[in-house]
C-alpha cells in the first residue's frame, strides 16, 4: 500500500545508522500498520478509511518521527559515552601511575642524597655526636618521606663473603636512631621500605614511604575498567552492524583493541567484496 510505503519512508527519512537494522524495522513497522488496516477492514471501514485511522493510532508522522530520531540518538550517544570513559579511566589510571612513579624516582634520588650527606658527617668519627644528631635530624626533616633513620657501627655489622660486605642490622641495635611520623593514610596503600647504604666506618639505614603498590592499584583497576568499557563498545558497535556472534565478543574480551582493528578490516574487506 502506497500511503502505508510513504508513511514508513517519511518517518526514518534523514535517520542515520546501520541500513540493515533500519530497513528491517522499517518492514517491522510496515507489518504493523498492515496488520491494523486489515483488522479495521474487517470492521467495516474502507481501505482509505482503515489506512488513515491505522496511521493515526500508531502515531502522527512527526510525532514518529521525532521519537525514531531520539532513539538512534540515544543508542549512538550512549555507545559514545561508553568509549570515552573507557579512554578517560584509562588515561587517568596511566597519569596517576606516571605521577606516582616520577614522585618515587625523586624520592629515591633524594635518598641516595640524604644518606651520602649523612655518611659525609659521620666520616672520620668513631661516636656520633650531638652536633651529628642534629644534623641527621635536619636532613630527615627536610624531607616528607623518610619516617626512621638508623645509624650503624660497620665494623659490628659487616659481613665478609665472596669479595662483597653483607651489612646485617637484624639483632644490633643502632649506635643512633631518629625516628618521626609521617604522612602516610590507609587508604594509599603506602609501604615503608627499607633503604641502605654503607662504607669503611659507618652505615645509614632508612626506612621510607613508597606508594608503588597505590600505584599498581590505580593502574591495573583503570586499565580492567577500560577494557570492560571498550569490549562493551565494540560489542554494541557489532550488534548494530548485525556482525555480532559470541566468537566477536571473545574477542574484544580477550584482544581488545586488537581484536576491534582485526573486526573492522575484516568488515571493510567484506563490504569491499559485496561492492565489487
């Protein structure tokens, strides 16, 4: 039926999308209305009559219009959305990751800084003086990180072995020791690691906060929740392409990106054919 044809025509013109997935909801809707013209038919009315009246029950051309349009708008804003915040966690969880690990080679250059100060003030001394204490403390303080500071006799601590010194601080106690508390909340999943360093006469142990494992936190949560996004992604993306099988979905699960690349050369190559 004509009017039925210009009716569907009128309502998907100017709809952008997947031609296959409106072509069958175009004969969807097409049944539909053929379906209530007969039924009115069978009630009495003419065929102009029943098209008319069936038109106008399921809803007027703009008004159909306006509702189809929402709804592919909807389905391609929401299918964009899910793959910006698939890229937004994931460049977020790679910054934080970056950040962190800049902070912690900084720290660890400090360190290797502070100990050799420290191991300098102590050279050519066989007690550790008030003056020395002093200054360790300075130096500790100066920093946000370091949280203990040992100080050791190497002559009672070393251990000779294959042409290295093993410097064993398990059961002796320090010759000196400043200790403070510093910044370091639960919820960072912070570590305090041991840091040491020794020479002829004296050897420096620190214990530090590192947030290394905050770090790998941050990283392997915003990389999984990428992944999941954009396997979602791109399993919406094959569904309206009427590409979508289980064999798709492994996978983007389990490829990813990769996965999604190989999806789409094949797609192209595939159409490239149908075309020729």
């Amino acid at each position: 039926m004509k009017p039925i044809d210009a009716y569907v025509d009128s309502v998907y013109q100017n709809i952008g999308g997947n031609r296959k997935e409106i072509q069958e909801l175009k004969a969807e809707m097409k049944s539909h209305l053929l379906e209530a013209v007969h039924e009115l038919k069978s009630e009495g009315k003419s065929e102009q009559e029943a098209i008319e009246l069936a038109i106008k029950r399921f809803g007027g051309e703009q008004e159909m219009r306006s509702i189809v349009t929402q709804l592919f708008q909807a389905q391609k804003t929401f299918a964009k959305w899910v793959l910006y915040c698939s890229v937004v966690f994931l460049l977020l969880s790679l910054s934080i990751f970056g950040f962190v690990w800049q902070y912690e080679e900084q720290h660890s250059h400090e360190l290797s800084i502070i100990a050799t100060q420290i191991a300098d003030e102590l050279k050519g001394n066989e007690v550790v003086s008030s003056e020395m204490k002093k200054e360790i403390a300075r130096l500790v303080e100066s920093t946000d990180f370091i949280s203990d500071v040992r100080v050791y006799n190497s002559k009672n601590i070393r251990t000779e072995g294959k042409g290295l010194d093993f410097y064993n601080t398990d059961l002796m106690k320090p010759d000196y020791q400043y200790k403070r508390i510093v910044w370091a909340p639960e919820w960072l999943a912070h570590d305090f690691f041991p840091y040491g360093n020794g020479g002829e006469e004296w050897y420096v142990e620190m214990q530090h906060r590192n947030f290394d494992t905050f770090a790998s936190f941050v990283l392997l949560g915003g990389v999984a929740i990428y992944w999941t996004l954009f396997t979602i992604w791109a399993t919406i993306n094959a569904y309206h392409h009427r590409r979508l099988n289980i064999g798709w979905v492994l996978v983007f699960a389990l490829f990813n990106i990769i996965g999604y690349l190989v999806y789409f050369l094949l797609g192209n190559r595939v159409q490239s054919k149908t075309i020729s």
